[in-house]
C-alpha cells in the first residue's frame, strides 16, 4: 500500500470519524459546518435517550450524528473544532 503524503510530501495518516459520544456532544454544529462531505447530521435526543429527528416535539436537546461515514476522507477538521473532543477517530 502506498504511503499517504502531503502535497509537499509531508507524511500524512487519514483519521476518519467512526462515532460521537452523544454525553458530550452538546450539539452545537461546528463540526457541520466544516465537514462538506455530508457526513453529519443533526439528530434530537428524547427525554429517554433515543435519536429523534431534529424537529421533532420529544427532542430534549440536539447532538451531532454520524449519518455517512462512508464518506468521511479523514481530514480530521471536525475533531479540530469540536470544543467538546466527543468524537472517536480511527486509521483504517
């Protein structure tokens, strides 16, 4: 497998977004607004911690959620504005 570089040949290893730690995530959007591989999404979390749509009236609070992680290339920025460091990143 060829190593990953850098354009200036910089060694470099991918770390995609595997999952966020709902305790934490306090669902403030940064990481949304970074990422534009649509690889997140806003989810609600019900008074009995269940995912909910965003809209939806039983949603307590809002989190971040990985909806298409398929598509993370692994540049990591989400995790570099997280205030929260709720997110798990793995080198696959």
């Amino acid at each position: 497998m060829a190593e990953n570089v850098t354009r200036d040949g910089t060694p470099w290893t991918p770390k995609y977004l595997e999952s966020i730690d709902h305790a934490t995530c306090i669902g403030c959007g940064r990481c949304f607004k970074v990422c534009s591989r649509g690889v997140l999404e806003m989810k609600g979390i019900s008074e009995d911690d269940v995912l909910v749509d965003a809209d939806d009236e039983d949603a307590m609070r809002m989190v971040m959620t990985v909806a298409a992680g398929g598509l993370c290339i692994g540049c990591n920025a989400c995790a570099m504005v997280c205030g929260k460091n709720c997110q798990t990143h793995v080198s696959e």
